[in-house]
C-alpha cells in the first residue's frame, strides 16, 4: 500500500551486486560492515545470507529480536544454525535447483581434467616442452566404475551426464532411493570398494564431517580417484594428503577445502592433484539465478507467509 514501510533486512556480508540492487529496491537494507545502530537491528525482519559472512547462529539471532526468515545464497546452508533458528521460530530458505545443472558440468570437467591431467598438458606446452617430446599417457576414464556419494539434486544432474560416456554407476545415500536403476551401496567405504572414482556431492554439517576418510581413501585403492565438488568439511584433507603422498590413490579433483581459502602447501606441490577455487556454481547466469531466488524467497515471506524454498530441519544423523 502506498507510504507502506519497506520491511527491513539485515545483510552480514556482501552479496552478488544484482541481488543487492534487487534487494534494496525491495526492502530497507542494513548493511552489517556499515555497524548500524542497534535500534536498526532490533527492527530487522529478514537477513540474506551467505558463506561469506561465515557462521550464521545463536549469537547474531539474538541481536535480532524481530528476525523472522534467513535467506541464505547457495545450496548449501552448513553456514547457518538451523536448529537455532527453529528454536526461535525463524524460517531458513536456500537456492536449490537453479544451480544443479552448473555444478554438475564442473565435476564432469574437474573430473576429466584429473584423469587425463589437463591443466599439467596446458603447463606442459606453455613451457615449451613439446618440442623436446610427447607429453606423457594419462589415466583414462574408459572403463571406470564411478560412485557417486550423495544422489541429491545434483548428484543425479552429474550422473545424467556420465550416463553419456559408457560408464557404470552406483551411489550411497542414507536410504536406497525408490525408482533408481543405480546400484546403491550402504556405506561409503562400500561404495569406494565398488568404484575407482568416487564423487562427494553430500550436504556439509556434522553428519557429513570427515565421511571420506583413511578407510574410505583406502578402499578406493591405487587406481582410484577422489573428486570433491561437496564441502571440504567432507575429506579428511590430512588422510586425503597422507593417501596420495604413499600411492593409496591415484590422483584428487578438488573444488572444495577444509579451510577455504587456505590451501594445505603439501596439496599445492602435487603433480597428480587438480585444484578449483570453489568454483561449483560460479557462473554469471547460475549466480544470477540463485541470487534472485534468494530475493523472491524474502519477497515471497513478507507478502504471502510462504517462501519458495523453505528449508525443512532435519536431526543430524550420521550419512554413513
């Protein structure tokens, strides 16, 4: 209605600038990097979050007395406190789906690029070492059984893909899933005995913490291949670094990091290692996607009570 107060929200971090424009044409924005008052927080109904503005939880709700939703930027919402938020009534929403399709096309390329050692081809011609001879045979992805740890929405967009390269494939999840001709395997270290390329595309959150681990690097075996386009909370990154330095797998793909942005100095001097930085969903048309539904799950709250994407709270129990 006209002279109607703008419901305000609290941004932690920046995001996105189409998201932000958006976001300030639509609500009054606070910016936490600006420290607005407390009588500015204490009005605050909304926030649009991101991983950006590290851990969301108990502490900032509580500076937030009148906080009703939180909108979070991504997929993933590890960064947030759901629990802490349920308790105190206030809704959490995410940006599935419009991403599932991009990520997908990166773990095919991630994984492609680790076997057949791309980006070391690209650094083998631009030191001019072709003229002296041939670059050396790669690993192939010909006759792989690939298994796929988390069969979620992008889980399925990435084995839609390798369907295409001739490739058998099996998964593990916390349930069999009804009506899929992969093979389901009940545990992850069951999984990596089945395979010799495994991809983690899990949720992050303490029940996936570490869920690669030793064992599961061991089962994979020498010929094996890890690829992490989840979170690096999933890898045990030091047994993933002890693994491939003694040859209990081949070769790593990894997008993701325990403690992005650092890098261990160990996984940087590896030759049979392809490193992204945190690039699964990082293109101008996904990013856009996902930061408007970020504003039409706020913008969908505040006029009809009912976001698009709600996150349902679930109890942490083990993946594996």
């Amino acid at each position: 209605m006209p002279g109607a107060t703008k419901p305000a929200i609290l941004l932690p971090a920046p995001v996105l600038p189409s998201a932000m424009e958006a976001l300030d044409g639509q609500f009054t924005v606070y910016r936490l990097w600006e420290n607005p008052a407390r009588e500015a927080l204490a009005c605050v109904r909304g926030m649009a979050a991101s991983t950006l503005a590290g851990p969301v939880g108990a502490g900032l709700f509580d500076q937030l007395p009148a906080l009703e939703i939180v909108a979070n930027f991504g997929v993933g919402y590890d960064n947030i406190d759901v629990a802490a938020a349920a308790a105190r009534g206030i809704v959490v929403t995410n940006t599935p789906g419009v991403l599932d399709e991009e990520v997908a096309d990166l773990t095919l390329g991630l994984l492609l690029a680790t076997l057949r050692r791309l980006p070391q081809a690209d650094a083998f011609v631009r030191a001019g070492h072709w003229e002296a001879g041939g670059f050396p045979l790669s690993p192939s992805l010909r006759g792989r059984q690939i298994g796929i740890l988390g069969l979620g929405g992008i889980g399925k967009a990435i084995a839609r893909r390798l369907e295409g390269f001739g490739v058998d494939i099996a998964y593990h999840g916390r349930t069999r899933q009804p009506g899929v001709a992969y093979r389901w395997h009940p545990t992850p270290v069951a999984l990596a005995q089945a395979c010799d390329v495994l991809i983690a595309i899990v949720p992050g959150g303490q029940a996936t913490r570490h869920l690669v681990d030793g064992e599961v690097l061991a089962a994979l075996g020498p010929q094996g291949v890890l690829i992490n386009v989840a979170r690096g909370s999933v890898v045990d990154e030091a047994a993933l670094i002890e693994a491939l330095q003694r040859g209990d797998i081949l070769a790593a793909g990894l997008d993701v990091f325990e403690r992005e942005p650092h890098v261990p100095q160990a996984l940087r001097a590896m030759d049979n290692v392809v490193l992204l930085p945190h690039l699964g969903s990082a293109s101008e048309l996904t990013r856009r996607a996902m930061g408007a539904l970020m504003v039409e799950n706020l913008v969908r709250w505040f006029a009809t009570g009912t976001p698009v994407t709600p996150v349902t709270p679930v109890a942490e129990t083990p993946f594996g």
